[in-house]
C-alpha cells in the first residue's frame, strides 16, 4: 500500500508538471513567453548626455524625454563603446567591443559569424523588430530581425511607421521593438524653430560667433524634434502595449560638435538613459551606476528571462530593477575611436574611472579632423567653423580651443571631480604620475585582452597639419 502511494503521488506530480508546462517543449516555451515583458527601445542619432535637460542643459526643450524620465530611472553615467554609429550600435547589437566584434570604423559591419540580440531574444520567444536607424542604415538586415522598416538619410518614414505597425499588430509573442530616429543628427532644422540663438548657453570649449550660435540654436531645433517623434512613440506604446511595458530611451553617441562626436571626451561617449518599467522601477529615480551600451544585450535577456552569454564583453544592470544578483555598474568604462573612411582618421583608446579619464592617442603626430572642420566634408553643421579659425587669428582664447581640437597630445588625464569639461590635461603634471601609470596600464592590459592592435587601414587625411583650403 505504501508503495502504491508513492506511485501515485508521483504520478500526480508528474501530471501537474506536465499540466503546467504543456505538452511540448514548444508549448512551455510559449507559456513562459507569454508572461514576459515587452520591449521598447528608441535610440536617438548623435546627443550627448550633456545637451538634455535631463543631463543639465536648460537651453532644450524636450517634454517627452523629461515626462519619460519623470516615470522612470535616469542613468547620469551611460556610456557607448565608440563614438560613431557603426562601431556604436554593432556593440549594442553583439555585447562585444569593437575590436572583438570586427565593427572598430565607421560603416564596418559586424561580424557575420557573431550572434546577435535579435537571435538571443527570438530563442526566448519574442518577436524582433526595428523601424529606422537601429543598426547602421544598409546593416539592419544583417542582425536577424523578424521585421525591419529602414529610414534613408533623414526621409523621417520609421516613427510613423512603427507607429501604424504597432496598431496593426496581430502577433501574440512577447514583443522587442527598436525604434530608431535620425535627429538631431545633421543637417538640422533651417530655421531655428523658436529657440533665440541669443539666448543660449554655449558648451565649455565652443568659440562664441553669430553664426555659431545660429547653428546651436537649429541643433536644439533638432533635439525638439527628436523629442516629437518620442511623444508619437511612446503615446503608441502605451496605447497599444500599456504602461508598464519595459522601456529604454537612449542615443548612440554625442553630439557632432567640437569635442563630441568622434572624440573620447564624455561629451562624444556619455549619452542621456532613462529606463521606464513600471513596478520594476521608482518614477523618477536616478542611479549614478556607470554602465555602457555592451551591457543592454545581457539586460535585456535577463528581463525577458534569459541567461547573458559568458563570452561576451557586456554585463547585466538588471539588478536595478530588481531582476537578477549581479551587482549593477562598473569600475571603468573603455572607449575606442578609429576612422570613417578617410575621415575622423584618428585612433584613439580611453579608460574613465569614478574619478579619472585617460585618453591615448594612438598617433599624436596626425592632425585631429573631422567632418565638422573640412571643407570638403562640409554640411551647414560646420558652417560655422571658419568663424573659429578667423576668430583664433585674432583671440588667444579662441586659439587655444582651435588648437587643443586639431593638435592633440600622446596622453591626456583628466580630474573628472574637479574638471567635468576636461579642460586641463594632467598628463605632465609629477602629482599625478601614479595615477597616469596605473591607467595606461590598465587601459594596455585590456587591449591586449581585446586583441586591440590599433591597426586603421588608411591614412590619415594631414599629417602635418590642415591643408589650406580644406580645412578652412
């Protein structure tokens, strides 16, 4: 009689089990989908932390991020891997730095061999979707969506048309939706949309000229237009898929402006986050906790219930929002730069700590230059620099901050406590000799981790120096 119990009770238990988990491992998978969380997440093109209001400026104005961020947690210290789209959002989309996932100029692609976020999410099963500039526009289609819609340059399609898709939506899978929007990335605006050029506070490091301002005025054109297609986002999201689905605001990199984009400088790798999850999530929290875009994959797979790959270079900051153990945030954030094309040819490896930032140039001896200052390259976002270079023949001020862009030193540290701008290079100073030694060595022994050779396959645009008439 005993064992006939057992058997039965055992019988039981295997009955409300396989009750429970289905008839198939099909089955189990989709009642597990079933309780996960959909996923949002928009990317902005080209904005540094810095040039939101949420980041300090009180020149924006920005409603939709600002109400975003009152419902959610702003991240102060989110970073990206490289300060150029490509390079950017291939580590997003691999978890890997750029040496590792083959992605280290501008317009390279990831590795095809590589696993993708799309893929790890799909396994979870979710349907995976993007709609504008996710990955690098001709790239999406590499990363294994189960839908894409890319924009062309600026044509603006992709947030009316997630939207519509969104409504549409018959699927019944958990879903991942990434919506990219090309703003603020140039050209902006023509007209400066009701911000007075006047006005303004201009960045630390930025020569003050009419027409310079008339540009600061449309970039903040852009970044309210950025913030437009938010709004019809999220108003969409919430409609559709309800308030408390999981939701991650970023952008790719910062600005393109002097000292931004294409630099190493928080103001080209420090970029605006905010994560809204209701009932995961304290409105309008904010964590310092310093994370980079390498660690949304394994964040992500984490909230939908997934394990993170070990081989990966990202780490969950799940535990912010009360999913999985591992403590949230690094010691140290790496950066890379390289090229794009024959432009912005100009490597260059970074190691930021709590309080320090390194920065070696891999090649002091090329002139720094950019699409902001080449002739050549020039769209009305850079209209303005030959009004810096005239006003540097004439300001010694102007000069310094003229000269400190193109011609960049073998090493920089700089005190982030004492001078967030980075300003004053302490590279020289004897008071800080240690510390510059102990960074170049952590900064050298996770490159050669990273099978970082610094190699670029091309040549840099001057070697000597600004070519006249191309860089004026």
């Amino acid at each position: 009689m005993a064992d006939l119990s057992r058997r039965m009770a055992l019988l039981g238990s295997l009955a409300l089990t396989l009750g429970l988990a289905g008839t198939s491992p099909a089955a189990a998978r989709n009642s597990e989908a079933a309780n996960r969380p959909d996923m949002v997440i928009f990317l902005a093109d080209d904005l540094s932390q810095a040039d939101v209001s949420i980041g300090g400026d009180s020149n924006v104005r920005t409603p939709a991020l600002d109400r975003l961020a009152s419902q959610g947690m702003t991240f102060d210290r989110a970073f990206v891997a490289s300060p150029a789209c490509a390079p950017s959002r291939a580590a997003l989309l691999t978890g890997l730095m750029p040496a590792r996932n083959g992605a280290e100029a501008n317009h390279d692609r990831a590795d095809a061999a590589i696993r993708k976020l799309p893929s790890y999410l799909q396994e979870l099963g979710y349907q995976v979707v993007a709609f504008g500039k996710v990955a690098h526009y001709e790239h999406t289609g590499a990363y294994g969506f189960d839908f894409y819609a890319n924009d062309t340059f600026h044509d603006h399609k992709a947030i009316p048309a997630a939207v519509e898709w969104l409504k549409a939506r018959k699927d019944k899978r958990p879903l991942a939706m990434f919506v990219g929007t090309n703003w603020p990335h140039v050209p902006w605006p023509r007209t400066t949309e009701g911000y007075d050029p006047d006005a303004l506070d201009l960045p630390p490091k930025t020569v003050d000229t009419p027409i310079t301002r008339d540009a600061r005025a449309r970039f903040y054109a852009a970044v309210t237009r950025m913030d437009q297609d938010l709004a019809a986002t999220m108003d969409a999201v919430d409609s559709v898929l309800g308030d408390d689905t999981f939701v991650l605001y970023s952008a790719d990199h910062g600005t393109q402006w002097p000292f931004g984009k294409w630099n190493l400088y928080d103001t080209g790798t420090r970029v605006p986050m905010v994560v809204r999850w209701n009932g995961h999530v304290t409105a309008g929290a904010r964590t310092d906790a310093m994370v980079s875009w390498i660690d949304i994959l394994p964040t992500m797979m984490q909230i939908a219930g997934g394990t993170p790959p070990e081989n990966i270079d990202g780490r969950s900051f799940s535990s912010l929002f009360g999913v999985g153990g591992q403590p949230a945030g690094r010691e140290e954030i790496f950066t890379t730069h390289n090229n794009d094309g024959r432009v912005n040819v100009y490597p260059m490896r970074s190691i930021r700590t709590d309080r320090w930032k390194y920065i070696h140039n891999l090649h002091p001896d090329w002139t720094y230059t950019t699409h902001v200052d080449l002739k050549v390259m020039r769209t009305d976002s850079g209209a303005y620099f030959p009004s810096w270079r005239e006003a540097a023949a004439r300001d010694p001020a102007a000069k310094a901050i003229v000269d400190s862009y193109y011609r960049r030193p073998p090493e920089e540290l700089y005190d982030l406590q004492a001078d967030p701008a980075e300003k004053v290079n302490l590279a020289n100073d004897p008071r800080y000799a240690g510390t510059l030694r102990e960074l170049r060595e952590r900064l050298a022994n996770w490159r050669k981790e990273q099978g970082d050779s610094g190699a670029v396959p091309v040549k840099p645009r001057f070697e000597r120096g600004p070519m006249e008439g191309e860089g004026s």
